[in-house]
C-alpha cells in the first residue's frame, strides 16, 4: 500500500486545500483587513465580553429607543438603525440573534488571551477549517468508490473550495457571514467524523464524542443545521455490533443532546421562549410585529430563488452577478413576501448538484459502487433539503448566503453519486457522464468564483483591486461592445446608494439608471465602447430643491476630452450631453456644478438633492 507521500491523490487534495484557504484568505482580508487587536466592534465580539462578564445581553439600549411609542417601528427607530440594526430588543436590553457557538469556540479563547478578531478573519478561520473537512470527507468518498480518475478528484476539490458559497461569505464578512461560516465548519467536521467511521467501520467514543459535539454546535450557529445530526443514525446503525450499545449510544447523543439542551435553555433565559432566537424583536428594516414568519405560500418562490434563479451576464469583469435581481419567479408572490435579496439558484449556479437526485437510484440498484456510504450520503443530502425547505418555509425572502446551509452537504453527495456513475456506466456512457460533470463542475467554480469579488452589492471594498482586475479583462469587455455594435453603459456608482436599473437576464449592462446628485458629489460611470468615437449621455433631469434661487446649474462630464467640460441645464426634461470615448472601458465623472448668483440661502440644506437624474442611457451605436 502506498504511503501518504506516495498517494498522488492525497497530495493533490493537500495542494487545493492550500490554494483553497490562501483564495478565503485573499478574498476575506481584501473586505475587511484580518485583524487579532482586542478592540474589534462587531456584535460576535460583544457577545464574548458579555460572556465573559456573564451577561446573556451585550448592552442596555438607550432611553430614547425605549420610550418610543413603538420602538419596533422602522419610521420611529430610524435614528437608532445604523447602530443597532438587527439586535434584539428585549426589555430594555440588546441580543444578539445569530447561534451562539463560533463565540464560544474561536472568540471566547481569544478574549481570555488577551486578542480579539476582525469578523474577517472568523469567517476566514471558519471556512479554511470548513473545507478541510469537506476535502477530507472528499478524500474518504474517493477511498470508498474505485476506479475515479485522478484528475475527477481534484475537480471534485475545486468545487467544494468555490462553490460552497464560503467565498461568497467572506466577500461580506460581518456577523451574518460569521454565524454561517461556523455552521459550515462544525457540519463539514461531523459529516467528515461521520464517514470515516461509517467507510472503516471503527471509531473510538473520543471520536464519536467530538462528532456528536460538532453536529451539536453546527446547530448551536445554525438552527437548520441540527438535521446534520441524523447521521449519528447510520453511524451507531454501523458500529452497534463492535461496541456496548449503552456506551455508543452515549457517545453519539450525549454531547449533541446537551448541545440542543443548552441552546434551548439560552433561547429561554432571553426571551422566556426555548424556539426564540430573537427574530420576533429585531430592529430591521421592517415591523416584526407585522410580519408573519413561517408560511407555506413562502415556499414556492423561496425555493424557485434558491433551486432555479439564474446569475445574469455582466460586461464587466467578473462577467456574472446575482445583482441587481431579476425577479424572474414566474408565479405570483405570496401576501407578505418581500423583495429578495441577491440569490442565485443552486442548480443553475452549481449544476453539479443534479448528480445527487441519482443517489437513491445508487442505492438501490448499483449499492456495491458507494460501498458503505449510500445511506449516509442520502442521509446527508436529507439534511441539505430540511434546510433548505426549513429556511423557504420560515423566511419572507431569500438571500445567497443561506445557501451556506446546504450547499455543501448537497454537493459531497452530488460529488459521490457522479464519481459512481462515472466508473459503472460502460464506454460511451461513462466519457459522456464524465464529461457532463466535469461541464457542470467547471461551470460552477466559475458562478463561485465571481459572486465572491461582487459579493451582495456588485463590487469588491477595495476598489484599486477591483479597478485592476477590470481594466486588465476589458478586452474581452470591448469584444462584447464590438458584438453589439456600439457603447454599453456598464455600470453607474452614484454617491451613495445602488442604481436602480430595470435589468433582464439577458442585459449585460446597467440598462438605464436613474439616481440622485446632492452637492459636491459625483457619479461614475462606466462605459464600454467598441472604438474611439462621439458619443451622448441621455437622461431626463430634474433640477433639485438645494439649487438657490438665481444661481445656474450645470452638469460637469470629465471623459476622454483633454479636460473636464461643463454643460448647462436650462430646465427640467430631457438632457443630451456629447461625449468623448476611448476604445474599451472609459470611467466617466458625472458632476453638478452650481454657480451662484445671489448669496447662499441658509434654510435650504447642502445634502438635500442639487440634481435628480432619470433613465440615463448612452447613445452612439452603430
């Protein structure tokens, strides 16, 4: 037998893991800076000192917010939002919603040694753990099924180092991302104990004990996650002949139960509820008093965005977004149900996963080819779809980073069942499924890959980066310019605030833009043309209320010219301003210029709007 450092599979799996946890490094660092200074602010770092001081609460909320005649109210909260946008009031005092173990695991110790963690780095600490599992839970999957090409192997790595949606996580590493990232960590870590145990048919209870501890705490960050710990079912169904059924069965839901207990008597303490997370208190963007969680008319269109919703092209890099979101679910929306955030369905992301629908089809009638892992796989992909449904059944709304809860487990038993379909099929059938799958993996490493640069909001916090990478892909930009036959409006990037662009799945630019110009700012925007030419930006405008009363508006355009120039604007209604462009991308500065005639009015605000800018479009095709 070879030996570890002759097992070229082994090596190969370690080298993607590398490559793997140095691309969640990149990606989480260039969001926010990794940072071990005990001052981080994040609502996980709170918690811990509130831990540590022996407190359930982080804070008592200010008088203010609590004499409000509905402090629940976004119209009357507002000025409380953007510092404690989420939290759970509670009598008087904040909670944190999010799963309480990545405290307990990572910051907690942390704290206790005098350092602290910038939410990057949790959720990079998280997903790198994370994928050594799922690499190693990968490595036990192509141990049980004979005959998988060395290169199928490492394809099946790069899948789950892309499109788990971690990258996607660490592309907005705050609280959200990092209660997700702990789940993913603690389910990979007892799905990779699980297998092992299960494909050698021996575990020692330390073993079994630390699975069932990570079930129990991947239910402690995600709730949706206990179903992972069904598969303590077929591993005691495995060992109950090898060990004292007493002390294995102990073992296995002794340190999950205690976990859920735990959890339970936390929610209570709260809340007096064991089921309350906190969700029915939240400061969010909405009442939680006139919202209704948990539907079934929820359903069909949750799991529309989360199975079907496709990305849309993009002309710029990295050529694929999930935003702005088509609403593209054909049926109409259930009462209640509101806009859905940035999601990508998972099989039109990651196709690969179509694969996993043939595992009950294994097992049934080709058992020998995943050897003792069938049922274990199916059960896996079971936990994947009670999340999956539990999350669509509970929300008014989807978002991409849930998808976190079942992508990967859905994927390990996608992965499985094209590895098996692979070496059983004869000739012809086998070439064509290996290739179907290899079609499918590649393509979903791509989807991966490029939601991790735009994350939610279509652009990387560190613009130079992001800029960088643009301008060395607009070649192939301008060849989609040259295809269409004139300039495309890219993408517009007002002061604040996103576009709004009624794009299509089929728009690969911004489609028109309106959006809004106070004083003393500017929109970029970014347009692509096919060559040097003539161009025109055309928009209806409206002169704003922060103009004085005499003075004269103009709009300033800084393009390919050799300077700035200036047009004026004599009223309200259509506007056509000529403009120079360079062959490929061009970053245009759209800018109000005031000229005052009569002194500054004191009573009209300099935030309020100077120039409101609707449907703007480019002209100059072909």
């Amino acid at each position: 037998m070879a030996t570890v450092l002759d097992d070229r599979l082994t090596l190969s799996l370690v080298l993607m893991f590398v490559l793997g946890a140095a691309f969640y490094l990149w990606t989480a660092a260039t969001s926010i800076p990794l940072s071990l200074a005990d001052n981080q602010t994040d609502y996980y770092s709170e918690l811990a000192t509130a831990f540590l001081h022996l407190h359930l609460s982080i804070a008592a909320a200010p008088a203010g917010l609590v004499h409000l005649a509905n402090p629940y109210d976004p119209s009357q909260n507002a000025p409380y939002q953007s510092a404690y946008h989420d939290l759970a009031l509670y009598h008087g005092r904040f909670y944190v919603t999010w799963g309480p173990a990545p405290v307990l695991v990572l910051l907690i110790p942390l704290h206790v040694l005098g350092l602290g963690a910038s939410g990057s780095l949790t959720v990079a600490v998280f997903g790198i753990a994370g994928l050594a599992f799922a690499l190693g839970t990968l490595r036990v999957l192509l141990g049980e099924i004979d005959r998988v090409p060395l290169w199928m192997g490492i394809l099946g790595a790069a899948v789950l180092v892309c499109s788990t949606t971690v990258p996607f996580l660490a592309r907005g590493p705050v609280v959200y991302e990092e209660a997700l990232a702990g789940g993913f960590c603690f389910a990979m870590a007892g799905v990779y104990l699980a297998v092992r145990a299960i494909a050698q048919r021996r575990a020692s209870f330390a073993r079994l004990a630390l699975m069932s501890l990570s079930f129990g705490l991947a239910a402690g960050s995600r709730p949706p996650l206990i179903a992972t710990g069904l598969l303590i079912v077929p591993v005691y169904l495995t060992l109950r002949s090898t060990r004292p059924r007493g002390q294995l069965f102990a073992a296995l839901a002794g340190p999950c139960g205690a976990c859920v207990l735990l959890l339970l008597a936390y929610n209570f303490a709260r809340f007096g509820n064991p089921l309350q997370v906190g969700q029915s208190y939240q400061l969010a963007g909405y009442n939680p008093q006139d919202v209704h969680f948990g539907s079934v008319g929820y359903l069909p269109p949750n799991v529309w965005y989360y199975g079907l919703s496709p990305p849309r092209p993009r002309i710029l890099f990295p050529f694929l977004a999930l935003t702005p979101p088509p609403l593209t679910y054909p049926l109409g929306l259930p009462a209640g149900y509101m806009t859905p955030e940035p999601t990508g369905g998972l099989l039109t992301m990651t196709p690969l996963i179509l694969f996993a629908f043939a595992l009950p089809w294994l097992r049934r009638r080709r058992p020998q080819s995943l050897g003792a892992l069938a049922s274990p796989l199916l059960v896996a992909a079971g936990a994947g779809l009670f999340a999956l449904l539990f999350l669509s059944f509970e929300f008014f709304n989807t978002t991409e980073r849930y998808e976190t809860d079942f992508a990967g487990v859905f994927l390990l038993a996608a992965l499985a069942a094209w590895f098996a379909l692979s070496t059983g099929a004869p000739g012809r059938r086998r070439r064509a499924v290996r290739i179907l799958g290899a079609v499918f993996a590649l393509w979903g490493c791509l989807t991966g890959v490029a939601i991790s640069f735009t994350g939610d909001y279509e652009r990387c916090p560190q613009e130079g980066c992001f800029t960088t990478l643009e301008s060395a892909t607009s070649p192939i930009s301008t060849a989609i310019a040259m295809l269409a036959g004139g300039p495309i409006l890219a993408e517009v990037q007002p002061p604040s605030g996103a576009q709004i662009s009624p794009v299509g799945l089929t728009s690969v630019g911004a489609g028109t833009a309106s959006f809004s110009l106070p004083a003393h700012t500017s929109a970029q925007l970014m347009i692509v043309s096919p060559n040097r030419r003539e161009a025109a930006i055309v928009a209806t405008v409206e002169i704003g209320p922060a103009l004085r009363r005499g003075a004269a508006l103009s709009v300033r355009i800084d393009d390919a010219s050799p300077a700035p120039h200036d047009y004026q604007i004599a009223s309200n209604g259509l506007l056509r301003v000529p403009i120079e462009l360079n062959r490929g991308l061009n970053r245009l500065l759209l800018t109000p210029v005031a000229t005052a005639t009569n002194p500054p009015n004191p009573a009209v605000p300099q935030s309020e709007q100077l120039l409101i800018v609707q449907s703007l479009t480019i002209s100059g095709r072909d």
